[in-house]
C-alpha cells in the first residue's frame, strides 16, 4: 500500500517538473528573441526600437518577472491555493505569448510582457511550494534536484528551437510556437495533475487580508512611475536602475514584517529567523550566477583565444552541464542516504565551490600577458559554477520549504525567488568594476562567496540545527 502511494505520489512530482519545463522552455525561448525582436529594423521583422531602448525594456521585464513572484505568491496562499495560482500563471503566459505573435507594435509588447511576467509570478512559487509539499516520504532535496533538471531541459532546448525558428524564419513564428506550447502546458497541467485537494483554497478576508490590497498599490504605483520616467526621459537606465534596487531591497523587510507578525506559532517564527542568515547569504552567491546573461557574454568575447565559442551559447552550455551532472547529484543523495550533509553544511560547500568558480576566470588573466586565455579556463570556471548552482537551487528551495510557516509556503517561496533578483539589482551598479578590472572583478566576488560561506559556520548551534531540520 505504501509503496503505491509513493509511486502515485512520484508521478505527481514528474508533473510538476515537465509544467516548469514548459514554462522555462517558453521563457528562455523568448528572452533568447527579446532584445533582437525590439532592435532589429521592422525590415528585419523587427520594431526597430534601437539597442538602447531594447536594453531597457528587456531589463525591466526581468525585474518584473521577479517581482511578480511576490504578488503571485501571496495571492496563491491567501486566495487562489497553489493549483489554481499555477492554473492562472499559465493562462496569463498563454494570453501573453498569443497577443505577442498576432501584433506587432510597441504597446501591445508591452502589455504582453506584462501578462507574461504576470504569468511567472504566479507560476514559479506556487509550483516551487507544490514540488516541496507534494509528499512527506520522497526526500525533498531529490525532488529539488529533479525540478531542477527540468528547470535547465527546458532552459537549454527554449533558445535552441526557439532561436533557430525566430532567426531563420521569422520572430512571429518562434512566439507562435511558444504560445501553442504553453497551451500544451495548460492540457498537460489539468489532465496530469491529480492530488488537488492538498492545495485547499483560503478563506479570503478583506480585513485579514488587507496587505495584499497594499501590495497591489505599492506595485501599481512602481509600474506607473517606471513607465513616466520612460516617456519623460528616453536614457533612463539610473533611474530604472536605482529604483528596481531600492524597491528589491524593500521587499524582503516587508515580507520578512508580514510574515513574522502574522498568525504563526513560536516554532515557525524560530524557522522564519533562522531562515535570515541563509537569505542574505545566498545574495553573495547569486551575484556570482547572475552573471551569466551579461559580463559572461563580455569574458567570452574579450579574453577567450579560440573562436569556436560564442558568446550567444553561454546558456546553453551551462544548462549542459546541469543536464549532465544533475542525474549524478541525485545518485549521489540516494547512495548517501543517512550519510548525507545536512542542508547547512551543503549550503557552505556551495559559496566555496562558486567562489571557486570566479577565481577560475580570474587567476589566469591575472597570469596572461595579452590579457587571453584557453577556453579549457572558461570550461572549469563553468563547471565549478554548475556545480555550485546544482546545491545553491535545490538545498536553497528544500531549505525554504522546510522552514516555511505552513500558511506562507508560497509566498515564503516568492521570498526566496527574490534573492536573485537583489543580486541582479546589486550587479546593475557593481558590473563596472568589471569593465575597469576584470581580475579585480572575478577575484573580489569570488573571495566575497567563499567569506560569506564561511560565515555560516559560526551561526548560534541553534539556528544550524533549525537549518539542518534537526
């Protein structure tokens, strides 16, 4: 009996995992067409905004995708319950990516952008919290390794397919597939998914409920003023820049208030603290991954000897490698079993090994005398940092789980989700560092990592014991 309630439970999971490959393939898809869809001329099938313009507006739906995490998250746990949260991020992706192949001016980008990130905010945590609460005997670190995995299928073939179709054909063709893709999405997720009746819908009270309505305002109010300052100035990147980074770094104190003066037993209120350390810690470590979509490009490009990589495939290449040691990482769990380390003691491996990964990029150009290096340097530091990324997303995921309030799953996830999004609001000021000195650079963030990891290590033994689920 136990084992066919595992098994069935099993399935449940594998669900999950192929509705966030959906969604990730449509995503990654997508932001691999954004920027040159907005910039090439309208001959070009383009809009022919200019590579300026294209910038911004790519920059601010990446920030709203992770800001729509945090409204979608508590709007799951307080109204819709995460079946219904994932139910309406897919619809409102579909609807985006619909409006997005059959128009073609600026405006109604913008509003599909919009539905579209919309769409990820309600998504990701709900689904996060789903994989995390699917079952009590599957262990949560191996089904956040499995999520993970499909997580970088989808990363690596959404550019590929996606990319080949827009390029070689037209851009409206590669929307088009994603919008019929993620309406498979939406068949799969109704017919596959059964277990709803652990997702209860809330009760929802205005009274009890009235910080959602401030969230609301609060968001509305970030959204107009960024889009006044586009039409007041049309070279606003401080401003936008400035902005994103203070509202992200406002976010987490709001959430950590609302969470912690909400209606929860002292025993969560002990997790939730518990929880700070690993939060900002795991900002250190972001800032390293984050870099992936903007002075990666740059390293390929001015300090790689052989031409055979472009920079265009750095995504690709390290969803690869996730793909290919992903399946180890959860052998490796399985084979351990009670040999494990615990979720703190991973965590700390995971800064040393990112940090590692910098000093990777950076040590040898400290060495070179034309500032070029092997590719064989690239390969490493890229394999130190997936490595690093397959224990900071999973044992940070299963970390949040576990010490989530059990009335704030989702939207303790959204506070997770925002994390690398104060890293990346972190990057926009700090990236210069890297156009002035990219040893300085590389060396300085990575021995940040590895300090910080270190860091955890003398936290109260209380508090590692909470971490560690002991």
């Amino acid at each position: 009996m136990k084992e066919k309630t595992i098994s069935k439970e099993h399935k449940e999971l594998i669900s999950y995992c192929i509705t966030t490959f959906f969604e990730r393939f449509s995503f990654y898809g997508l932001i691999g067409l954004l920027i040159f869809y907005l910039s090439f001329s309208i001959n070009e099938s383009g809009l022919g905004l200019g590579e300026v313009e294209a910038i911004e507006i790519v920059t601010l739906f990446s920030a709203l995708s992770y800001l729509t995490g945090l409204l979608g998250g508590y709007v799951s746990d307080n109204i819709l319950g995460g079946y219904r949260g994932v139910l309406s991020g897919i619809i409102l992706e579909f609807l985006g990516f619909l409006i997005l192949t059959l128009t073609n001016n600026i405006s109604t980008v913008e509003i599909s952008l919009l539905l579209i990130a919309l769409g990820i905010g309600f998504i990701k945590p709900s689904l996060s919290n789903m994989v995390g609460k699917a079952h009590d005997e599957y262990p949560v670190d191996k089904s956040f390794s499995t999520y993970f995995l499909y997580v970088n299928l989808g990363a690596f073939f959404g550019p590929i397919i996606v990319g080949t179709l827009g390029f070689s054909y037209n851009f409206h063709i590669g929307f088009g597939l994603i919008a019929i893709e993620m309406f498979v999405a939406l068949i799969y997720f109704l017919t596959k998914t059964t277990i709803k009746n652990k997702y209860q819908t809330p009760q929802f009270s205005f009274k009890r409920n009235k910080k959602f309505f401030y969230i609301i305002a609060i968001s509305i109010i970030f959204i107009i003023t960024l889009i006044l300052l586009t039409r007041v100035n049309s070279s606003i990147s401080k401003n936008i820049f400035f902005i994103i980074s203070g509202f992200f770094l406002l976010m987490p104190l709001i959430y950590f208030y609302d969470i912690l003066t909400s209606k929860i037993s002292k025993e969560e209120k002990n997790k939730v603290i518990s929880y700070i350390p690993i939060f900002l810690v795991s900002i250190f470590f972001f800032i390293i991954t984050e870099q992936l979509n903007s002075t990666m490009l740059l390293y390929i490009e001015d300090h790689i000897i052989e031409n055979w990589i472009e920079p265009t495939w750095i995504i690709s290449i390290n969803s690869f490698f996730v793909i290919i040691f992903s399946p180890l990482f959860i052998k490796l769990w399985d084979r351990l079993k009670n040999r494990r380390p615990n979720d703190h003691d991973k965590f700390i491996i995971c800064g040393i090994i990112l940090g590692l990964s910098f000093f990777s990029f950076g040590i040898p150009l400290l060495f070179s005398l034309d500032g070029k290096v092997s590719a064989i340097y690239f390969i490493v530091g890229m394999i130190f940092m997936v490595l690093g990324e397959l224990l900071l997303w999973p044992i940070g995921l299963s970390i949040t789980s576990k010490l989530s309030p059990n009335t704030k799953g989702s939207e303790f996830m959204a506070l997770w989700g925002i994390s690398p999004a104060i890293s990346q609001a972190i990057n926009m000021n700090i990236n210069t560092i890297y156009v002035s000195s990219p040893i300085s650079f590389f060396l300085l963030f990575g021995l940040l990592s590895i300090v910080s990891a270190i860091c955890l290590l003398f936290l109260p033994k209380k508090v590692i014991r909470i971490i560690s689920n002991k």
